[in-house]
C-alpha cells in the first residue's frame, strides 16, 4: 500500500492502523475465494485458487478501478502485482513472488506519476 510511512508521520500510528485494516478489506473483496496474508508492515499477499484465479485479470482490473477511485478520495491506495506459477520454469515459490514484486514496484511508479 502507498502512503503508510506518511499517514503514521502526518496522524499517527492509530490512523496507520485503520489505513492497513481499510487496505486489508480491499484486497480480502476483491480476492474473496482466496486467502489473504499481511506479509509485511504495508504489503499483502493474496494467493490465488479456484474462480480467483481463473478471474485473475477481471479481478486485477476491479482493484485497479477501487485503486483509481481512491487516488481522488484519498483512500488506500493498493500498488499491485500478479504473476502466476509456471512449473514448467519456476523452481520455488519465491521465483513468483519476484516477478509478482517486479510489477507490483512498476505499478507503483505509475500510480506515483514516475513510470
């Protein structure tokens, strides 16, 4: 999520929470049939399976708009990145979540203006 560090600084660390959890919903409605992790202080990971991950693109494209949505109502705004598993060349999960964490930084620059 962008803008943790700012929100803690600006208005406390209690209203850092509220943002993570706010954050939290988004990515646990839009991934609904799929578990969801905090795997650090402002990222999130959801691990796609079933009618999740056949949506996919149709679910990135809803958070892209909630994303969009919340840039102008000074909402939490959630950088994303989806890569799926390819066994035919990845070795370990956490060649995955590289590439997923290479888009996820890509889309972040965008939404920042610098891409």
């Amino acid at each position: 999520m962008n803008g943790l560090k700012q929100v803690n600084d600006i208005l406390g660390h209690q209203a850092g929470d509220a943002f993570i959890r706010a954050a939290s919903q988004i990515v646990c409605d839009v991934f609904k049939h799929s578990p969801v992790f905090r795997i650090g202080g402002d990222e999130f990971v959801a691990i796609l399976r079933g009618s999740d991950y056949e949506r996919r693109v149709a679910l990135l494209a809803d958070m892209e708009r909630i994303v969009q949505a919340n840039k102008d109502s000074d909402g939490p705004v959630l950088a994303c990145g989806i890569s799926p598993f390819d066994p035919a060349t990845d070795k370990c999960v956490s060649q995955v979540f590289e590439r997923a964490d290479q888009l996820m930084y890509a889309h972040k620059k965008e939404l920042k203006g610098l891409a």
